[in-house]
C-alpha cells in the first residue's frame, strides 16, 4: 500500500515512516500473524476498490514481500 495517504500510526498517534493503514495502528500490527500472502490479498482489494487497475494493484502487492515486516 502506497504510504502517501496511507501511513499507519505510531503509539503516540503520529503517523509510521515505515507501515502503512492496513496493518500498523497505535505503534503494533493489527493482525501479527497474518502470513505474507494473506497481506497481499488485503492490498489488492484495498487498492481495487481505489479504483486502481488489477494489474498494477498486483504489481504494488508483489512488492510486500520485500518490505521491513516480512524480512527476516
């Protein structure tokens, strides 16, 4: 999920340099076990119903894997 308009918050309610809405509020992840495809899955729907094409909503969500929460 792009992270313009779409930050998360930390504890004290500013907004995450790092997680996005879907999965970051008040400083932890709304669902911490939530698997690496399941999040894909939530950002492509996210994404559609902004009315972003498919392909690229699959493309933006093909990046999730890569990003700081999955690295281990």
């Amino acid at each position: 999920m792009p992270l313009k308009d779409n930050r998360g918050t930390e504890q004290d309610g500013s907004p995450s340099e790092k997680f996005c809405s879907l999965c970051y509020k008040n400083g932890s992840f709304i669902d911490p076990n939530i698997t690496v495809e399941q999040m894909q899955e939530t950002a492509v729907k996210a994404l559609r119903q902004k009315h972003w094409p498919n392909f690229l909503a699959k493309m933006a969500a093909g990046r999730i894997p890569k990003l700081e929460r999955w690295k281990t």
